[in-house]
C-alpha cells in the first residue's frame, strides 16, 4: 500500500543514532522508529529519534500501562467488571495481530473471528475429548492457525489488491460451517460446554483475580514484542515495503514472504486469545465466531489507528467498552454504531494515524487539518 | 443419484447461480470503474429483497414494488459512492475496502432494526404451481430469475458495446487517464458504475425473495459467493463473472446431492481459494493479476 504518513517526520527532538531498544533485532545504524508513549513525539523511519529517550518514552508508557493494568484488582472486585477486563486482554491481544498486518502489511483480514474460534475450539476439543494438557493443546492449536495462515497467505498475499480480505472472509465461513457440521468434534450448535479452567500447579485461574494477572500479563508480553518487531530489522523491512514494495524488493526485502510472516504471526495471537477465552468462559459455540465478530475485530484496528502498536490498546478500549454504553439505549444498535464510526474514520482521519493522532494534531497546528498526500488515488488490483 | 435428482439440483443450480452471476457482475462494474471490491455488494441483494418485501406490504403490486426496491438501491449505491468511496480516492483502495466493510456492516444492522431477524417470504411472480420438466419439477420463479438474469446481461452488454456512455466507461476501466484526456468525466463514471451496480444487485434480490426469502444476514453469505463467482470468471471480465456465476450455482447444487446440504456453503469457498491458488486471473481472465 501506498499510504503513509501525512507529512514530513515531525521530530520534536532530533539528533539520531542508532541503538536498538531491549530485545530489538536490529543492528546498529539504523534509527527506532516505534513512537514513544502516546501523546509524545513522533519518530518515524526517515530519520531518527534520541534514541536514550525514546527508549525511555516508550519504557515509561509501557510501565504506565503494566502498572495501572495490575493494580487495577486492587480497585475492581465486581466480577462483572473483572471479567470484562479479562476480556479486554484477551482483545487486546487479537487486535496487536491485526494491527500489525493492517501497519506492516497494508492488507485486512475478514477472517480473524475465525483464528481466534480455532484457538478456542482446538482447545476444547483437545482438552476435553483427547485429554490434552491445556497449555500444549494451546500451542498445538496456535501451530495449527499459524499452518492455516500460511496457507491461506501464500496464494492471496503475492497478489496486488485486496485478495486477502475476500479469502479470509470465505474462510471464516468455512471456519464457521465446519463448526456446525462436525457435529461429532463440535457437538454443532449447541458447542462444547465443561472446558475446565488454566491452571499451573496448584494455581487455580477460574479465579478471576488470578486470572487477571494471566491474561494481562500475556497481554504486555506480546504488547512488547509487537513493538520490539515494529522496530527491528523486520518491522523496517515492512514499513519500507509500504512505502515502496520496488524500492524495498530492490534492497532485497522478500515482500510477499514479510507478509505472510505477519498474517501468521496475527492468526497465532489471534488463536491464543481464543484458547485463553474458551477456558475462562469454559464454553465455546459457533456464534461467538461470526463475521461480525471478525468486522468488530477490524473495527478496533481502525479505531486506534495503526501507527502504532498503542493504537491497538485503545482501539480495543473503545471498542469494549462503547456497546457497555450503547446498550443502555438500544442493544441492537451497536453494530450500526461500528459501521459508521468505520465510514466515518475513514472519511475524516488520515488513514494509517487514526483519529487520536489526527486530533492532536489539529490541536498543536491550530486547527491545520493533517493532509494525506495523494498517492494516485487508486491502486489496481489486476 | 437418479437423473430426475440430478436434472433437480441443476434446476436450483441455475436459479442460485443467476443471482451470483448478477452479484457478480456487481462486483466487476465497480472493480473495472475504481479497482475497489465493494464488501457491501451482497447488502445490496438483501436490500433489494426487503425493500420489495416492504413496498408489497404497503400495498403495492409486485411489479412497482420491483422498480421501487431497485431504485431505493440504486440511489443508496450512488449515497455510498458519493459520501463514503468518493472523498477516499486519494486515500487508497485500503481506505475504501475498510469504508465498504463499514457499510456493509451498518447497512446489515438496519436492516435487522426495521425487519427483524427473521427471513421474509415474497410472493412468486407468477404462481408457484411447479412445471414438470425431464421429471423434475420445475418452480416458474426460477423460469423468472434466470430468465430476467439473461435480460439483464444482454441490456448490459448492449449499453457497454453500444452507447457513448457504454463505451466511456468501458475506456475508463482500459485506462482512466486516456479517458480521461478523451474528455470522459471519470467521477461521472465511478458514480454510473455504483448505480448500475446496485441496480443489477438489487433486482437479484428482488427475484431470489421468492425462492429463499430473505433475512438481514443473507446478503454476506451472497456477496462474498459473488465474489467467488466473479474471481473465478476472472476478476474484471464481466462475461466471466457471468459465466462464473452459474458455473457456482451449478456445482453448489450438485454438491447437494453428492456431499451433504450443510456443507453446500463451502463450495464457494474452496473454489474461491482454489482459484486464488493455482490460476489468480480465473478462467476468462482478460486482464492479467499484477503479482507482487
């Protein structure tokens, strides 16, 4: 894709060099480009950030997050409360994927629903009809969505256009029907009920408590990770293939490869979610896995904008906790409120910044509207 | 299974497959006028359908109903381009696929506010008295749908060969700039294009009501076959997604007897990622995919 960042690099600190923050696998020489804590400065590819402080932004806000998301126990004891919180990790962790391939690879996936049902549903059928250990039916069913991924990856990922949205679209339908047909794995539409809670030793995590420790503290375990690809050697390699897919190719990026690395790496997040959630809930049935679940999921990615991987964070914010509201007034209207916010973010929001961005912009300018530059309009798809 | 099933499960192959080759079809004017895969294609066939459904329960004879429910979609297609496709030109197709999901979705949710969730019958055109045909019994809807589908091509095909305005779009789908230069007002077309788009979608909706009735959700499952249909044509080859269209009807009818009805809607799909596997440009495919 062609779309980028809506203008020059706006360094409010600039000086560069190059030292990698914790863990990245890039080499020296070559600027971070993760944005700090939101709200901060911008960094981008082009030139480089201070790099001691942008790895201090970024610690700071990823320590802010931790903290206030594990002490939040300490303030919340409604169950209700906890469980929507739990809930929110386990989002959270599917919409990192997303917007990783949404950032990375500028291709949507209308299938994700479907990853995260073969999570849950690998999971279930594993532990409760084969007897498997959770964790390992777990991974198994992660190595199972990464396999499908790949598959589905390879043919619609080396072609221009939007090839990947319509395959994962028929696949979550596949996904979806196989639910249903398998009535002997699957128990139909009535689902699997009894899927027994995680545990780790005597550590028991249908407790919510406990269980809230587990998932967020997943949750900022990947929340990093994404972040430390988005500034490695990978991450670059896929920004500039944005900008350029030629240039990049030229410099010896494998495009479509890079891509369908991505796509795997989201369908595995997304398929973990998916086993943590059919255990805490301990039940799974076809309809949690619709289309429109996979629409929410892309809704979310939309919402916080894919410049970064915090975008994610809020994205899925918003997106929990907004039918919470809605409902109050009206429970079917929910979904009538994601396809306009869709419509509407697109509309008035630079693509890739998302509407955070896009306002805190207006506000530092005055009021300047951020411009997209015009990248020929239109791309064709063949 | 005997001939008289047989000649039955191609009967319902041809009805399902004309409204994918109209879906299609759907698919390919919007595709060949801006590149873009307009995800809120099969909405248009599940609105077509209600909307009839609710202008004969206002009391008006089918035939207006018809015209009334297809051009209520037709004026929604041209909203949808000029509000939400046309301020996102210069954004990217990404930004457009995402605006059309968007759509697709609200329109799905509004549908299922004013109509419920339950699906809604039709009455048939003319009487649902079967015909016997070969031994198998024969629906005259299905002599409407496929034989109105049929009409539909031909008066398409006779505008794009044909009119100036035909031929104006069919430049802009070989190359927008010397169109463009020539004096064709390429917005004009964009918007012609969603127009004609929602039209040929709608009318398909209008005429599957009586056969598999309809209910807010049905459009997805519709638009993303069509999709299937017109990829396997080849994506932008408008006789292709025609063609397409039935060939799918047909296998997903004969899958019926040869599988298992539930899993009738997969066949789309393994053909879909089929096709996208081993021959990208499908079978009639005019252009050539660009690989990356």
């Amino acid at each position: 894709m062609t779309h980028r960042g809506p203008e020059a690099p706006e360094l409010t600190s600039a000086s560069s060099a190059g030292r990698m923050g914790d863990g990245a696998a890039g080499g020296t020489g070559s600027p971070p480009a993760v944005p700090g804590a939101p709200g901060r400065g911008h960094v981008s590819g082009g030139s480089g950030g201070t790099p001691g402080r942008a790895f201090a932004r970024r610690n700071a806000g990823f320590v802010v997050l931790a903290v206030v998301v594990l002490c939040l126990p300490l303030f919340v004891s409604d169950i209700y409360y906890l469980s929507i919180l739990a809930f929110m990790a386990t989002r959270f962790i599917v919409v990192i994927g997303l917007n990783l391939l949404m950032a990375q690879a500028g291709q949507i996936s209308l299938g994700h629903a479907a990853f995260v049902g073969l999570g849950a549903y690998g999971s279930a059928i594993l532990v409760t009809k084969a007897g498997f250990n959770p964790w390992v039916a777990m991974v198994v069913a992660a190595a199972l969505s990464a396999a499908v991924a790949v598959v589905i990856g390879i043919p619609t990922l080396r072609l221009k256009g939007h090839y990947l949205a319509m395959a994962t679209l028929g696949f979550g339908e596949i996904v979806l029907i196989l639910m249903i047909q398998l009535k002997g794995l699957t128990n139909g539409t009535d689902g699997i009920t009894g899927v027994p809670p995680l545990t780790i030793g005597g550590l028991d995590f249908s407790e919510p408590k406990a269980y809230h420790f587990l998932v967020w503290g997943v949750a900022l375990v990947v929340f990093l990770l994404a972040q430390n690809l988005t500034s490695s050697r990978v991450g670059r390699s896929l920004r500039a293939l944005r900008r350029s897919e030629i240039a990049a190719e030229s410099l010896g990026v494998n495009t479509s490869y890079r891509k369908v690395q991505v796509f795997a790496l989201s369908a595995v997040l997304a398929s973990i979610a998916g086993s943590f959630d059919a255990h805490y809930i301990q039940f799974v049935s076809p309809d949690q896995f619709s289309i429109t679940f996979s629409i929410i999921l892309v809704t979310s990615v939309v919402v916080g904008g894919f410049r970064s991987v915090w975008g994610a964070l809020w994205g899925t914010m918003v997106v929990v906790i907004l039918p919470e509201v809605v409902k109050r007034f009206n429970e079917d209207a929910v979904n009538l409120v994601f396809g306009l916010m869709l419509i509407l973010l697109m509309i008035f929001t630079p693509i890739r910044f998302g509407w955070l961005d896009g306002l805190r912009k207006r506000l530092r300018r005055g009021g300047g509207a951020p411009s997209t530059p015009p990248d020929g309009g239109r791309k064709r798809g063949g | 299974m005997s001939f008289e099933q047989f000649i039955q499960y191609i009967f319902s192959g041809i009805t399902s497959g004309s409204i994918y080759a109209l879906t299609a079809l759907g698919f390919t004017l919007i595709y060949n006028a801006t590149g873009l895969i307009n995800l809120a294609q099969g909405e248009f066939v599940m609105l077509g359908g209600l909307m009839a459904v609710a202008m004969v329960a206002l009391g008006l004879p089918l035939p207006v109903a018809f015209l009334v429910a297809v051009a209520a979609v037709a004026l929604l297609a041209a909203l949808l381009q000029q509000v939400a496709i046309r301020p996102l030109l210069p954004k990217g197709v990404l930004a457009q696929v995402i605006a059309t999901v968007g759509a697709s979705l609200a329109l799905r949710t509004a549908a299922m506010m004013i109509w419920g969730r339950e699906a809604l019958p039709l009455e048939p055109f003319s009487g649902d008295t079967p015909l016997r045909v070969a031994g198998a019994s024969l629906l005259p809807q299905t002599v409407w749908v496929v034989g109105l589908t049929l009409v539909i091509v031909l008066v398409l095909q006779l505008f794009y060969r044909r009119t100036l305005t035909g031929k104006a779009v069919r430049a802009c789908s070989i190359n927008p700039q010397a169109a463009r230069l020539m004096g064709v007002s390429y917005s004009r077309v964009v918007l012609l294009s969603f127009i004609v788009s929602g039209v040929i979608s709608a009318a398909g909706g209008v005429m599957i009501t009586p056969i598999s009735f309809m209910s807010y959700s049905s459009g997805a499952l519709i638009g993303l076959k069509g999709f299937a249909a017109a990829a396997l044509g080849g994506l932008g080859n408008p006789m292709g997604a025609v063609i397409g269209g039935f060939a799918l009807g047909i296998l997903e009818g004969l899958s019926v007897g040869v599988i298992s009805s539930g899993y009738k809607d997969a066949v789309a799909f393994i053909i879909l990622l089929l096709v996208l596997f081993v021959r990208p440009q499908g079978l009639f495919g005019a252009r050539v995919v660009e690989k990356e």
